[in-house]
C-alpha cells in the first residue's frame, strides 16, 4: 500500500478527530452528533472488511455468499478487465437476479474493496524472522506476482487501495523487513516506497502491453518494426546524443529485466543500511 506524501493518523484514530474510530460520529459544532452519509457509507465499507455478518443458520442454506460473489467478480474482471465489473454483469455469471447480489454486497465500490483483499490473501509474506535482504525480495517478487496474476490491480489509483486486513498484512511485512535495520523510521517508509513503486510500475507496464497487444493483435516488437523507419528519416544523433551513445553501447537491448533491476536496487539499500549502521 503507497502513503506517498500522506500522513496516516495514529493507530485506532479516525483522520482529524482526535480519539475518535474511523467511521465514528462526528460531533457538531452545537454538541448533538451526526453522522454524513459519506461518514456512513465509509464505516459500512470497514465493516465489510473487518467484520462481516456471519452466514445466518436459519432455514434452508443459501444459494450464494459472500465468497461466491467476490470469486465470479475476479473471474469476470480477469476476463475482461476492470471497466466491465458490474453487478448485473457479475449476477449473470453467477444466473441469478442483480438484486440477490445486495444481500452480501452493497455496491461495485465495496465489492472491489473485497476483491483487492481477496488478491492480497494469497500472498506468501515473508516471516518475521528472516533477514532483510531476502525478506525484501521476496515481499517484492510476490507483489509483483500477484500484479501480474491479477493485473486489473494496476488499473487502479495505488494511493487509495482499501484499508483492509490482507491489504495492511502486506504492508506491515514489508515495513517489518526493514524496521530493524538501523534505518530511521522515514527512511524505511522511503525505501519501501522506492521498491513497491517499482513493482507497480513494470507490473503496470507489462499489464497495458499485454491488453494492447490483444485489442491490437500487434507484438511488441511487430510495432517497433513497423516503425524503424523514424531512425533513418527523422531521428538526429546531434540532438540526442546521450540516446545514440546508449544505442550504440547496445543498452536498450537488455530491456528492462525485473530481476537485474529488483537486485541493482537491493544492493542500493544494502548500501544504505551499511552507511547508516558504521557511520560515513
């Protein structure tokens, strides 16, 4: 989860309101409480998240649950991405009526808070006894799994996934592999940021090309082809030559390759603890 530039209230504290739960009653400025519809529908999201209603034993089983539901909405946005994710559309994957859908769910935005957290579950976190360096690389190579195995995730705003139990596990793994370094604590944040961009970002990059190639039925490398007559026309190495030495150095044709690159970056950070431990 990013937190860039953002800073999280304490623990157990709803933002500007100082010892209150996110979700709890704002107090007007005459002493009498209300709660705003926004206020309301927010706390009904955690609630979904943290505490479910428990399946009723009463009369005979239900046809559908929760579980059912979230599991046909991943599968019909794997399919076919983000944008086609509807109620209607997942109530006809499932043969029922729409309607029967606000029984476990009460909207599209609720249920994609319990699709991010149902991706999140399936993450193998790295323990809390493992060295940082490969404790690291293991919460980045798992992200980065995970993004591609569900890259509907991508297509979303990294700044506001949902405050969900499987969401902050991910997140508190991956504080928890650097907390103990002797980094400060904004550093920490710093790095991790550093790293979780990085996974995002070629996580997003391989997402789009895959979905272009398909809508396209072009490759990769069938568009640049098509398009190599820009060097000899138009390109001019006087005006860039720093991207004619990389060229000729044969750079661009490694790629960018998720490993050499997650590696170059741990040996950064490895740099970093060292620097803060033993002093310049």
């Amino acid at each position: 989860m990013a937190n860039r530039g953002q800073k999280f209230p304490a623990p157990g504290r709803a933002p500007d309101a100082p010892g209150g739960d996110p979700g709890s009653e704002v107090t007007s400025e005459s002493g009498g409480a209300s709660t705003s519809p926004e206020a309301a529908a927010i706390a009904r999201r955690f609630a979904l998240l943290w505490d479910p209603p428990a399946p009723s034993t009463l009369g005979r089983k239900a046809r559908l649950n929760q579980d059912a539901v979230v599991d046909a909405a991943i599968d019909l946005v794997q399919e076919s991405g983000l944008d086609s994710l509807s109620m209607r559309g997942v109530a006809a994957r499932l043969g029922v009526g729409a309607m029967s859908l606000y029984t476990y769910v009460p909207g599209r935005s609720e249920l994609v808070d319990l699709m991010i957290d149902r991706a999140y579950a399936s993450l193998e976190l790295p323990g809390s006894d493992a060295d940082w360096r490969p404790a690291l690389e293991q919460h980045a190579r798992q992200t980065y799994a995970l993004f591609r195995r569900h890259s509907w995730i991508v297509a979303l705003n990294r700044d506001r996934l949902p405050l969900a139990p499987h969401v902050l596990d991910a997140e508190e793994a991956g504080l928890r592999t650097l907390i103990d370094t002797g980094l400060p604590e904004q550093r920490v944040v710093e790095v991790l940021e550093l790293v979780n961009g990085f996974v995002w970002g070629l996580a997003s990059t391989a997402a789009r090309e895959a979905a272009e190639s398909e809508a396209t039925g072009q490759g990769y490398g069938e568009y640049w082809r098509d398009r190599s007559g820009f060097w000899e026309t138009y390109f001019d190495a006087e005006r860039y030559p720093s991207m004619t030495r990389v060229y000729l150095a044969g750079a661009f044709d490694e790629g960018t390759d998720f490993d050499r690159v997650l590696d170059r970056l741990l040996d950064s950070v490895e740099y970093m603890i060292e620097r803060t431990v033993d002093g310049p």
